[in-house]
C-alpha cells in the first residue's frame, strides 16, 4: 500500500512521521501520474494537488478506482467492502452491494 502526493519528499516525510502512517508516501512533484492516467487534481496556494481518490492495482493493472472520497472517515470500510466482494466463486462475477457487476471507472477530473 502506497500513498501518492505531489508534494515535495520533505513534507511528506514530516506527514508520515506526525501521522504515524503505516504506508510509504510517493512523490510525484512532476505530476507524472496526472498526466499518464489523467488523475483528478485541484490548485491550492499556487500548488497542483492530487485530489483523494483510491486505487486498487493487481499485477500492475488498475482494478477498481473509488472517486471522490467521501465521506472520507468511512472510506477505508468502503475499500474494505469492496476487496471482500472480489473473492467470488470461481466463474462468478463480483458485484457490488446493489448487485452490479463491478468495472473499473476512469476517475473524473
């Protein structure tokens, strides 16, 4: 698990030590990410930001995306919930609480 801002490895590190994070944070002041997957972003104080989102990636491949985040206490239930529903029988297809076939949503900007 990996946390992703685009803010500089300094504050990061001060992040993860004042929050007591237990996942490294990645830096990506570049915005490569933004511009390969066309990740949601805001401007605040002159400064590009990720907005939260979370993706699951399998084997290099982006299985779920959940956008927007909110409200944001509650989300990692809803990961939760969602990683418990990818586990069906074999040749069954996931579905979500509604009973949708889950897919992988590109996030909006």
């Amino acid at each position: 698990m990996y946390g992703l801002s685009s803010q500089p490895r300094e504050y990061q590190r001060e992040l993860a030590e004042r929050l007591r994070l237990p996942f490294a944070i990645l830096s990506d002041t570049g915005l490569a990410l933004h511009e390969a997957l066309d990740l949601p972003t805001f401007t605040a104080g002159g400064r590009t930001l990720y907005r939260r989102l979370t993706m699951i990636v399998n084997r290099g491949a982006i299985e779920h995306v959940f956008y927007p985040v909110f409200p944001p206490d509650q989300h990692a239930g809803e990961v939760i919930d969602w990683l418990r529903l990818q586990d069906p029988p074999q040749g069954e297809t996931a579905h979500d609480r509604e009973g949708h076939p889950l897919s992988v949503p590109r996030p909006p900007r």
